[in-house]
C-alpha cells in the first residue's frame, strides 16, 4: 500500500488564496526553486533511463507520461505492489515544471521534504493545480485519467479568464 495520501482532486478553482489544508505555505525562496529544479532534473533522467524511449531523447510532453503509463499498466503494474511513491515522486516533478513552463503559475511549497502537496498557483485566476495528485491518479486508475487532458485543461482555465 502506498504512503502517498490525497484527496480525490487536483484542481480547485474560485480560490481567493492557497489551500490552507495542506499545511502552512513556505515563503518564495531562490534555493527552494533552485533545488527543485534540479530534483525535476535528476527525475527526467531516471525516467529516460528507466524507460529508454526515442521520444524521451528528444522532448518530454504530456503525451509521453501518458504513454509511459500505458506501458506500465500494459507490462502489469500493479500500484499495490509497485512503487507508487517512486513513480508519483518522478513524475509529478517533471509534470510540476511541465507545466510551469507551459502556462507558468506560482510554485507553492509546503515542506522542505516532502513534494506530495507542491501545487501552482493563479491568484489572478483563483486557480490553483496539484500536478503530484494527478500523477497519483494516473498511476493508480487504469482507465480514464490523462496528463494530456490535466495540461490541456489547466492550459484552457489559465487563458479563459
């Protein structure tokens, strides 16, 4: 059983502030970005190497994680005996930057240690996304959940507004 725990959502909208339920929310820090993006860094290489895709080499896209966990699903992963955490961990940073770097968004950091609630922020959208619980999702509903449609959809709720 994984110790990964969330709620059953990755996107809240009409938010006038942060989700407080998370816990308290860690001040801007450059060493705070900057360790985080080498984290995202190192986990784009262990997802290369773990994988070794022709797609990975060249430019990482939602597409790609959804394909990524079809061919674990399709190779029998089982998130109850699997590494869950590992993958959610992964995947969740490279999502996390992903998305960033797409349609941008404030990075909210909880903790120091632990990435589970690391969310983006809109405060002129009153939006704010949980990039680590929608790869929790995907791991672990077989059916129905997408990184293209999460990217896509946040994509369409920053530029609605």
């Amino acid at each position: 059983m994984s110790l990964f725990r969330i709620p059953p959502f990755d996107v809240l909208a009409d938010q006038k502030e942060i989700f407080p339920g998370f816990g308290e929310v860690l001040p801007d820090s450059l060493d705070r970005l900057d360790r985080f993006r080498k984290l995202a860094d190192n986990a784009l290489i262990r997802i290369r190497e773990g994988f070794a895709s022709d797609s990975l080499l060249l430019n990482i896209q939602p597409e790609t994680l959804d394909d990524l966990v079809q061919q674990m699903w399709a190779e029998g992963w089982d998130p109850k005996s699997g590494d869950v955490n590992l993958f959610v961990t992964d995947f969740g940073l490279v999502l996390t930057q992903m998305l960033q770097v797409l349609v941008g968004g404030q990075l909210v950091f909880r903790s120091e240690n632990d990435l589970n609630h690391i969310s983006l922020y809109w405060p002129d959208r009153g939006l704010e996304v949980f990039p680590f619980h929608k790869s929790f999702i995907c791991l672990t509903v077989k059916e129905g959940e997408s990184f293209r449609l999460f990217v896509q959809g946040v994509s369409k709720l920053v530029s609605n507004k």
